[in-house]
C-alpha cells in the first residue's frame, strides 16, 4: 500500500515577505501585464540601480514569483504566471493608496485607472466597463458585475474569481464569433469564464480564457495598444467606435 502524499501548510509569510519589499513590490506591479521586461527597465521603475535590482530580481526568482530567460547579453523577466497576478490584485483591493507627489505619478495613476491590463486581460474602467457590456448584451450571464464584499466572503471565500458562476450564452459565441473570438478555441486547461475583482473599480473584470481570448482580438484589430507606462492600454479612435458599435459600449472621453 503506497503512503499518502504529505499534507503541507503553504508559507504565506515567505511569499509576503518577498512583496513586502517597497522595490520588489514596484517591479511586481511593472510586470503585471504578463508581458517580460528587462532588468534594466525594472530596476527604473523601482527606482534603484542595476546591482540592487539584480539582487532583488533574483530573490524573486528564488521565490518562484518571477521567472527569467536569457536573450543574448541580456535577461528577461516576467510573473511566474497569472496566480502571480491574482495575487497582487488582491492585494490591491486592500492596500491604502501610495501619495501621489508629482504630476507625472498623477497622470499615470489615471492613465492606470482608465485602462490597463491585469495579466493578459483588460481592467480598470475598460475592463469593468467591457464587462458591464458583454453583460448588458447577452453574451454573458450569470450576474450583475458588482462586487459585494459581504457576500463573496459569506459564501465561497476560498474560491475568490469562482464563486460567482458566470456563463456565455449561445447569442454570445455567435457574437464573438464575428468579432473574431473562436469561443471553442480556447486553452482545455484553464477556465473559460473567470472574474477578477477589480481594484480601482470594485467591480468584476472578465478573466479566463476567454477574457485573454478577447484582449487579444482587440490588440490584433488594433482596437487597443500599449501605453507609455507599464500596464497601461489606450483605446483607439477606431476601437471606441468598433466597441460602440459591436457591443455598445460607450468609453467616458
């Protein structure tokens, strides 16, 4: 008879511990578009300098938070993947608000409220408003979108992102269908329709395979585009009239 598998406890203390660090915390938050970045980079946005940053860079490494590939003389660094991220999001909901003591943190603290990305979908008022619309619209159902704190932690708190069932209805696979969404398509492993609660919104973003699924398309039909700064997504000219019109969303100016 084999011996069952050793029950183990997770060490949340050594994971907090690594994001403690004001620093890594800032470099965390640069990748969190999924995206990887090189050290050089990191080590600007933390605001430190190239020794610091290796060093730190590597406990991050260490701690399997962040994961590195070489390309040529120089390394690459990206969120070990979008639990990562799930993480820092929670985080987010809870944490007081850092001071804002220039105009260029104030204008990127918009620009991270108006759009970004959470990982490999959309967030902030983009993505709790494309929400709102696949909702509005049918090819979604299952909730409101509002995020309700009493209620998450009353019934299902251990299961954050799966409490609330979300479904895509059969209207809604045709309408993504033609914006280009292959609904049946989508990676066998990993949820289709997932929620993140949004931090600057307090509402649900789409996530899943199939929020990754249309942050995609939307980039491929240059509806989206990065921005200057980490995270952050402008929408086009030609994505807020394609928005508005395949799923009546309406952006604020």
């Amino acid at each position: 008879m084999m011996d069952e598998p050793l029950k183990q406890q997770t060490d949340i203390a050594r994971a907090a511990a690594l994001i403690a660090d004001p620093s890594r915390a800032r470099m965390l938050k640069c990748l969190g578009d999924g995206r990887a970045l090189p050290a050089g980079m990191l080590a600007d946005e933390a605001g430190v300098g190239a020794a610091t940053a290796s060093a730190h860079l590597a406990k991050l490494v260490e701690g399997e938070l962040v994961t590195v590939s070489r390309q040529g003389r120089h390394r690459y660094y990206r969120l070990a993947g979008p639990d990562v991220s799930a993480a820092l999001e929670a985080l987010a909901l809870i944490a007081p608000p850092l001071p804002v003591t220039s105009l260029r943190q104030s204008n990127r603290a918009s620009a991270l409220h108006r759009a970004r990305t959470c990982y490999d979908h959309l967030a902030g008022q983009l993505g709790t408003g494309l929400m709102g619309a696949l909702l509005g619209q049918g090819v979604l159902t299952g909730h409101d979108g509002v995020h309700r704190p009493e209620e998450a932690m009353r019934d299902r708190p251990a299961s954050h992102g799966h409490d609330i069932r979300y479904e895509l209805t059969d209207s809604g696979r045709t309408r993504l269908r033609e914006l280009g969404v292959d609904t049946d398509r989508l990676p066998p492993r990993r949820p289709a329709v997932r929620y993140c609660v949004d931090w600057s919104e307090h509402r649900h973003h789409l996530a899943g395979g199939l929020g990754a699924a249309l942050t995609s398309r939307l980039f491929e039909l240059e509806w989206v585009r990065w921005g200057k700064a980490p995270r952050v997504v402008q929408v086009t000219d030609e994505g807020a009239a394609g928005l508005r019109r395949t799923l009546g969303l309406t952006l604020p100016r």
